[in-house]
C-alpha cells in the first residue's frame, strides 16, 4: 500500500470516529433533554392534581350559584395559579422535547421526540383552558346558574376535546416508542 493511500486511509478513519462521537454527542444531549423535559411533566402532573382537586370543589358550587360566589375567589385564583405553573412547565417539556427532535439523532427517536413535544404543548393548551372553569365563578358578568352552567358545559366540551388531542398524540408517541424502544437508549 502506497503511502498517499494510507494517509488516505487514516485520514478516512479519523473522519469516521470524529462523525461517529458527535453523533453519540447529540444522542447525549438529546436524552439530557429528555430528561429535563420529563423533570417538568412530572411537576406539571403533580401542580395539574392540585388543580383538579380546586376545580372539583366548583362543579358541586354549580348547583348553588350565585350564593357563595365570594367564597370561591380564594379557590378561584389558587386554581388559576396551579394550572398556570402547570402550563408553564409543559411548555418546558414541549420546548426539551422540541430542542431535542431537532437533533442529528435516529429518524423513529426524532419522530417520538416531536410527537412528544406537540403532545405537551397541546396538553399545556388544555390546561390553560381548563382555567376558564374557575374564572367563570367568579366572573361578575355571570349572573345566575343558568348563565353559569351554559359556560360551563362550552368550556367541558372544549377541555374535552383538547384533552382527546392531547392523548391521541401521547398514544401515537407510544406507538412509536413500542416499535423503537430498543433503538431509543444509549
């Protein structure tokens, strides 16, 4: 073998390395980004508990209202601010998720990771909906039970609707994920 040719050779081979150890660096990265972002659904999912344990309390106000409104601004604002910090921390997670599917990794986990991060941004948008329930209490335009229970059921048709969004997404994602799950870890 001539000597230009395995100047060639090696040079060849250190291309190959060099290619293939930035490619583990963003499956790296990408799984750190994983990590983080399923740090964040994991808060979102406690702070969203709490939520729903406060909105709870007001589907057994309907009936009632409009006496105790007073007596659910309290609950109101601390619901809002649940889902909120909920919200935010989905949109964390849609953004680890996005960050980390626009990375020079395997086409199925690149797919998985940006079906992910669509499912949570819309699972952020239904939380962030979901906070109409508690704004409608309190909500000096609404007047009577009527009026109360007419937004109620529109706000629950379109929460409803988000929420089936959001999990088809998190189905499709796992369907991914159960055909790819070995080509996923590194």
């Amino acid at each position: 073998m001539s000597r230009l040719k395995k100047i060639y050779m090696l040079t060849a081979v250190f291309i190959l390395i060099a290619f293939t150890i930035s490619c583990q660096g963003e499956l790296k990265k990408a799984n750190q980004n994983v990590e983080e972002g399923n740090a964040a659904v994991t808060e979102a999912e406690k702070l969203a508990g709490q939520a729903d344990a406060k909105i709870n309390q007001f589907e057994s106000a309907l009936a009632t209202f409009p006496e105790g409104r007073d007596q659910l601004k309290a609950p109101s604002q601390e619901a809002t601010d649940l889902l909120d910090k909920a919200a935010g921390k989905l949109r964390e997670a849609e953004k680890k998720f996005g960050e980390a599917s626009k990375l020079d990794v395997e086409a199925a986990y690149k797919e998985y990771l940006s079906v992910k991060s669509q499912e949570y941004g819309k699972h952020a948008e239904h939380l962030e909906l979901l906070k109409d329930i508690p704004k409608a209490f309190t909500d000096p335009a609404v007047k009577d039970g009527d009026a109360l229970r007419e937004r109620f059921v529109s706000i629950k048709e379109r929460v409803e609707k988000l929420e089936k969004e959001w999990t088809d997404l998190a189905a499709r994602a796992d369907k991914i994920y159960q055909a790819n799950k070995d080509k996923f870890k590194s």
